[in-house]
C-alpha cells in the first residue's frame, strides 16, 4: 500500500456510490416517514428564513431620524419574527424525534439482514473471520451509521434548504453583494473535496483497526484459564498495547486530518462575512441599500456560510459512517452456503449405510489433506476414527456433514450421493456433539431440548440419564429449571459436555457422530456413556473420533488415519495383533 503526505494511507477509495445506493434502498423502505420529515425540514427552515427579513423590516421601521420610530411596525414585525421562530423550533424538535425514530428502523432492519445473512454463512467463513470483528460490525458499525443517520443526515438536508434559501433571499436584497461568494464559496468546496479524498481511506483504516482489537479482546476473554496457566499476562497485555495503539493511532489520524477542514472552512466564511460588511457599508453610504437591508443581509450572509461549515465539520463522521457501511455490506454480500442442487431430494428415513470412495479435498485446493479416502460404516455400527492430530479425522466430520464439500470423490448415504441431497434433510440425520460445548443462556431443559422443541419432559429426562447427568441436575435448586448463564459457566466443562450428549441422545436421528465428545469427563464415566448410546444407537451408525483408544476397543470398525488416507482398518484385537500404527498409538497411551 502506498504512503501519501506525512505517512497517509493512499489506498483507492471503494465505490461510494454503490454504498449510497445501498443505504438509500433502506431509507426508500420508509418513505412515508422520509417524506413526512422532508416536509417539517422545510416548513421548519422556511419559518426560520423568514426571521432576517423581518428583522430588516423592524430595523427600517425605526428609520435613522429621531424620533420617527413607528413603534406599532416594529412591535408587529418583532412579535412576528419571534412566532415564527417558536413555530420553527418546535417543528424542529418532533423532527429530531421523528428522525431518531426513524434511523431506528433502519439500524433494526439492517442488523435483521446481518443476523440473517450470519446464519446462512458457510462454517468456513466463521473459520476465516474472527468473532470481534464480525460483531464489531453488528454492532459499531451499524451504530456509527445509526448516528450518521439520525444527525448528519438531518444536518445535510438543513443546510442544502438553509443554504438555497439564505442564497435566494440575498438575491433578493443584493445582487451586487453576492459577487463575493463567487470567491469564498469555491474555495470552500475545492478545499473540502481535496480534504474528503485524504481522509476518506483513513476512515476504512480505522474500522479496520477497530475490528481487529475486538477480535484480539475476545480471543483472549474466551482464552483466560490459559492465559493465566502459562503466566502469559504480560505477553497478552503487551499485544493488546500494541493492538490499542494501532485502533488509537488510527483513530486520531482520522480525527486529525478530518478536523483539519471545518476551521478553514470557518475561516473563509468568516473572510466573507467581512467582506460583506466592508462593502454593504459602502452600498449604505451611497444609498444603494437601505439600514434594514444590510441587516438582513448580514444575517442571511451568516445563514449561507454556516451550514456550509457545518457541513464541512461532519464529513468526518460522514466518511466513518460510509466506512462502517462498507464493512456492514461486505458482510452482507458475503456469498451464502451453495443452494441444494435443482434436483436435491430429500432424505427420507435413512437407516445410516454410509459409503466414501476416493475422497480428495482440502480447505486450499492447492494443499489437499484428504487424497483419496475410502471407507464403509454399515447400518447400525459403531465406526472409530484415530489417528495423529492433523491427520484429517476432524475434516472427515466436516465432509459428512457437508460444512465443506469434497474437490474429488463421493460419499453417499443408503446410496444417495449425499451432493444430490438437501443440506436440512442430510444434517438432520445426524446428531452431533462436539470437543467444544455450546450451551445457550437459558434453563437445562431448554438447552437439553435445543434441538427438540416439542419434546417432553419424560424424554428429556430419560435423554439425561442416559448420558449420566439426571443426578446432577436433580441436586441443583430448580432442577431441569436451573437457568444456565451464557455458555454454562456456572456448571463445570464435564457436566457441560454432558448436557451436550444428553442433547444429542434426545435427538431422534438416525446417525451420530461425537468428536472427541468425552474428552471432558473422567474414564469411568466415559465407558458408561459408551455404555448406554451403544443401546440408544442399536440399528443407527455411529462415527466417534476418540484419542482414548481405551473407549473405541468395542467398536466394530477402527479406522487408523494418517495423512489424509486410511493406513489400517479392522477390529481393535485385530489391529493390536498386526502390530502397525494402531498397535503404536494405542500402546503410547499405556507406556
């Protein structure tokens, strides 16, 4: 990336147009209330534009020799301006809450298609992206432009009214005054737009920048324990210094340089305006313009060059909130998991016959880490996967289950190759539990039946003793009641990793696959959940991938991975006689 002047990121600037559009689409989506505010912006402005004429008028109704003061005029033209004004702030007052209501619907709808959008994503973009900076933009992001649209854009459309307004009425009153916003006013905007394309790339810098500290801040939030173990605090916090550095540096460059317009701007308005004194005194002195007339002048002068400043001062929180825009469509246009094939059917009643043959893929398609899988698991099995960390067992899941789907080969399930299924239906015929337990704010008997709404309290409990966990919820206050807080932290990792199985079991599908799913539980009680899923699982396959080799010697097929391929397979007395991998791996454990 290049550098400009003192160091400025020059990288080109997005399509901004593009951005505005976009933003326009959900401005368009309320436009009974956009027009409704469009009306009091300029019933509100109209009101107060007509205050310096009036003001003329009272001061010409004075006059300049005494005692020909016409006091009843210059009550009424005082008490008019004043009504006015009354009127106009009023109005301006319901259109700030209108606008802020307004800019709520839009913030709601947008973080709605974000949400949405989340949740269609395929896994390997959450694989790719760090969690801060996806919720930075859920939430920062989408705030900046909540803020951009419930002032800037209310601002913006003030000062084009205030500014067309205050333009014609000096018309009106001055032609010849007018001469000299033909100087001030285009150095204003080439000085503005020179400004706004120098800092427009530091304000996607500062995004950035953002993200990637909350992405850090909630990596090491979830990572303490570790962090703590290894006595890394002052590594950590060394990396979040730098981190705070780079947001605040990029933070005050942005500030910095977009500061820098608004006081020129207020400068060559203020040269303006007195120019306009200096020379509407003389138009006075020569009788070309009357007292009143100057007066007004004056005030429409300030009029004109103010919101010009103004504007001026908030292009800054402009260029952050197109930013933040970008950063919240990006993520929008993010390209959603594959549709199901024209042709996808559903898979009805599977009874778990899964089959893959010369299966090739990898996350790079340029580094495969499967090369060329085979392997059967029949109805009813219970298929063992081991095998060095990094030698594919976890991918294998992923494939099954179709998170990512192969460069080569096939797998099929009762025969239907499983490319040609629909995603609902295939998914829905596996029950899963993970090494990292997910569990939801909410009661056990709701996490319990996450993926069984309908499901009774009698299936819910006999789910929990056949994962060994009825007796612990039965000793909480509230029992199946017991409200979890976010991710279970008020119950240990083993019980955790319990109610993930319960879970599981509660499912009513037809093949299950647990990877590393005990890890967290004691042996003793890992045998016995073993135990009790091979009765659940009686006439439904089974894919377990255990690094206790210990738990796997019942299964009735073990497949030894190494490097992508299947090196052994059979029995665990089978393995064990042939002395190879297995026998190696399985006899580490007990060395």
């Amino acid at each position: 990336m290049a550098k400009g002047p003192r160091g400025m990121s020059t990288e080109k600037p997005r399509d901004r147009k593009k951005v505005l559009l976009r933003l326009w689409k959900y401005l368009y989506a309320h436009k009974w209330l956009l027009l409704l505010a469009l009306v009091l912006t300029v019933t509100s402005n109209v009101l107060a534009l007509i205050g310096p004429t009036l003001s003329g008028w009272a001061i010409d109704s004075i006059g300049t020799e005494p005692g020909a003061v016409n006091f009843e005029r210059v009550f009424f033209y005082c008490g008019l301006m004043i009504a006015f004004y009354v009127v106009s702030s009023a109005l301006s007052y319901i259109l700030s809450v209108l606008m802020i209501h307004f800019s709520q619907k839009i913030v709601y709808q947008m973080r709605q298609d974000v949400f949405n959008k989340l949740s269609i994503l395929p896994v390997k973009y959450f694989d790719n992206h760090q969690t801060g900076d996806i919720v930075s933009r859920i939430s920062y992001d989408i705030d900046t432009i909540n803020a951009s649209l419930s002032t800037d854009l209310l601002q913006i459309a003030t000062s084009v009214i205030t500014v067309v307004g205050s333009f014609i009425m000096m018309l009106r009153i001055s032609p010849r005054l007018i001469i000299i916003f033909l100087f001030t006013i285009p150095a204003s905007v080439i000085f503005t737009k020179y400004k706004t394309k120098q800092v427009r790339p530091l304000f996607s810098k500062r995004s950035r920048a953002l993200g990637a500290m909350n992405g850090y801040v909630e990596e090491i939030i979830s990572g303490q324990k570790t962090t703590k173990s290894y006595h890394q605090e002052e590594t950590m916090i060394a990396r979040f210094d730098q981190k705070n550095e780079d947001a605040c540096d990029a933070y005050y460059r942005a500030d910095y340089f977009g500061s820098m317009t608004g006081p020129v701007v207020n400068f060559i308005n203020n040269l303006s305006l007195a120019l306009v004194s200096m020379f509407g005194a003389l138009l006075f002195l020569f009788g070309n313009l009357t007292l009143g007339n100057l007066s007004s002048f004056v005030l429409y002068s300030r009029k004109f060059s103010g919101p010009i400043n103004e504007v001026a001062n908030i292009i800054a929180d402009l260029q952050s909130a197109m930013s933040a825009a970008e950063r919240v469509f990006l993520l929008i246009d993010e390209n959603p998991e594959p549709e199901d094939a024209p042709d996808a059917e559903e898979l009805i009643d599977p009874q778990g016959h899964v089959v893959i043959r010369n299966l090739r893929f990898g996350y790079d398609p340029e580094k495969p880490i499967i090369h060329d899988l085979s392997l059967e698991a029949k109805p009813g099995s219970l298929v063992a996967i081991v095998g060095p960390t990094g030698a594919g067992k976890t991918t294998i899941i992923n494939l099954l289950m179709r998170f990512y789907d192969p460069q080569g080969g096939s797998i099929t399930i009762d025969g239907h190759d499983s490319m040609k299924l629909t995603r609902k239906s295939l998914r829905k015929a596996y029950s899963m539990v993970l090494q990292d337990t997910w569990l939801f704010h909410g009661t056990i008997a709701e996490n319990i039946s996450y993926g069984r709404p309908d499901a009774t309290m009698e299936e819910i409990v006999e789910a929990a003793k056949a994962a060994h966990v009825h007796h612990f919820i039965e000793r909480l206050p509230k029992g199946y009641d017991t409200v979890l807080n976010e991710d279970g932290v008020n119950i240990s990792q083993g019980q955790k990793q319990l109610l993930t199985i319960a879970r599981a079991m509660l499912m009513n599908s037809h093949m299950l696959i647990l990877d590393e799913a005990t890890s967290n539980v004691d042996t003793r009680t890992e045998i016995q959940i073993q135990a009790a899923m091979r009765e659940l699982m009686k006439n439904k396959t089974c894919f377990v991938i255990a690094h206790r080799l210990s738990t796997i010697q019942h299964a009735d097929t073990i497949l030894v991975v190494q490097k992508g391929d299947i090196v052994e397979q059979g029995k665990h007395d089978e393995l064990l006689a042939k002395g190879g991998v297995y026998a190696g791996l399985y006899n580490s454990q007990f060395q």
